[in-house]
C-alpha cells in the first residue's frame, strides 16, 4: 500500500466542454513550426533558411548558451518561412510537409546496456533532450550535470485535462524503454506520481525501475512542482529534473526505433467546440486544420496548454512542443 499525499489547499475549476474520452481520431497536419520562443534560456541561433529542405530529426535551432542542445525538424519537407518579431527576435521556423518520410536515423539500441554519455548524446542529436527540464527554474535540463533524482506526474489536474493512462499502457514497451534511459541519467530515483481517482494504479504497477507515489484532492496536485514538495524536497545546491509520461514514450520511441517520433495524444477540448475529443498528433503541428469546421464561432482563443498555464496561439496557431491539451 501506498502512501497518500494529500492536497487540501486548491480548487478543481470546472469548465464546459470536456472530451469524449471515447472518441479518438488522428490527425495529419499540413504545416509544422519549431518555436524556439517557447524554450526558457533557449538563446536560438537559427541552421536553416527559407527554401531548405530537411529531414525528420535534421538540427533547425542550436543553443547558443549550450551549443550542444538542438531543436531538430519534427517533419520532412521544406522550410517555408522563418518567422521573426521585434528586434528580429526568432519566433518560429514554419516547415511544410513533403510527404516522404525522410527521417535522420540515431541508431537503436537497449539503454540499459548503455552508457549515461551515450544516452545523452543521443537525446542531444535527436532533438529531444528540450523534453528533460530542471528544478528550480523549470528551464532545461544541463547535460553536464547529474540530477539527484528524477519526476514524473503522471495525471493533469487543470481544467478540461484527461488522463492518458490508457495510451501509455497501450505503448507500454516505449515507456518502459524510456524509463530505462531515464534510469542511466540519475544516482537517484524515479519518482511517478498518481492521483487515486484520475490515474489507474495499475497500469504503472507492471512497471521497472520507478517508484509510485500517490495523491488525492483539486489542482494544483498534479503540478510536478507540489509533488516534489512533498516527495523529496530540494535542498541548497540539488538539482532534479522532471518530465511527463508521454515524454518519456518519445525517449523510449528513439531507442526502439531510431527515429525522432514525438506523437502525442492530446485532449481537444473547451466550450467553444462542436466537438469536444481526443486525437493523435504531432508536437508542433499546425491546428487550424485540426479546428477547422469544429468552432461555434471566429472570436475564440485557442490555448495550447491549459486555460491557466497554456499559450494562446490562435486559431492558426500549432501545438507547443511539451503540451497535450488544447483548450
């Protein structure tokens, strides 16, 4: 039996229009951004121009603080725009889709037959590496640096979230991969949290190598940030690094198969909806044809995110690179 933190002090805001949980679609978007804008301490310098053509998982965006980290291309095709705001700050590089799956290849392999340089050099080169963040600061993860432990929330307590349980269990051996990999970049431990009602405790028991820990009561408990509070603090000088339970299906996609494969199962949701559902689609992919013919009128904001922490990118905007919801 595990121990039950619980949360009293929050509020667990009820919106209109939750998903048909039930209702599941794919979509295949038409246009793609890599938005280096959306990276805290990201300092972008930008590897492509206006006309390029590049592979899935090719370098786009180099850090200048880091060179080491890069945003790599979530698509084949051409680079159709590069979009720019003041003082010539880079917002986005637009890519279009040519449909021929040309995919940069990182090579496969079991990670825990690895070495802790090895996985992190794959996870810098594929582009993935942004996926491991780092607290305090939220900012990304410093590959020179070994964190104390590492945290995964594994349930989403803000408004007109769902729970993606059952898409992880469905893609188990990626996860459980990803954990693997994750497994080799700490001395620690990997911390889940679950909520009593919102997650099934089940579906994570059959995994290795984490430790489940779980909680009761409104938002903020699903916040990564409380559940470290209350797990294992940070004291002066620690650092830990945390993610979420379809980041680590990426992680654990790159070892299974070589490729750069940031697929997610995102909540389509909110009031100003026909249709309120769940849909399996890129990161970073265009959402007007996603919301096309589904709105109930033109003047409505579209989050990528949650109401209370998401961005709003417009009808004609793309789903952020950490984000499964669009409200």
């Amino acid at each position: 039996m595990h121990k039950v933190y619980k949360i009293r002090k929050g509020l667990d805001i009820k919106l209109k229009g939750e998903a048909n949980t039930d209702d599941i679609r794919t979509h295949v978007p038409g246009l793609y951004a890599v938005e280096p804008a959306r990276f805290r301490l990201l300092n972008p310098r930008l590897l492509v121009q206006e006309g390029d053509q590049v592979d899935c998982g090719t370098p786009v965006v180099q850090n200048k603080l880091n060179e080491r980290i890069l945003l790599t291309a979530p698509v084949a095709g051409i680079v159709k725009r590069i979009v720019r705001g003041e003082k010539r700050k880079l917002l986005a590089i637009e890519i279009e889709p040519d449909r021929s799956d040309r995919k940069v290849f990182f090579e496969t392999g079991n990670p825990t037959l690895m070495s802790r340089d090895v996985i992190v050099e794959r996870l810098l080169k594929s582009g993935l590496w942004p996926l491991l963040r780092q607290r305090p600061y939220a900012v990304m993860a410093d590959p020179a640096t070994t964190p104390r432990d590492i945290f995964i929330s594994a349930f989403d307590s803000s408004p007109l979230a769902t729970s993606d349980h059952a898409y992880i269990q469905k893609h188990a051996e990626a996860f459980q991969t990803g954990i693997n990999a994750l497994k080799q970049l700490t001395t620690g431990h990997i911390h889940v949290g679950l909520h009593v009602k919102k997650t099934d405790e089940l579906v994570y028991a059959g995994f290795s190598n984490i430790e489940l820990h779980l909680f009761s009561g409104p938002h903020p408990a699903g916040n990564v940030g409380v559940q470290i509070h209350r797990i294992a603090p940070i004291n002066k000088g620690e650092t830990v690094w945390y993610l979420y339970p379809q980041d680590v299906l990426a992680i654990g996609r790159l070892f299974q198969t070589g490729y750069r494969d940031m697929t997610r199962f995102v909540t389509v949701a909110g009031s100003e909806l026909k249709d309120a559902y769940m849909v399996e689609m890129p990161a970073e992919a265009s959402l007007e044809w996603l919301l096309a013919g589904n709105l109930k009128q033109d003047n409505v904001r579209v989050i990528s995110g949650s109401v209370l922490t998401g961005t709003n990118v417009g009808k004609q905007g793309f789903l952020g690179f950490y984000d499964t919801l669009i409200s």
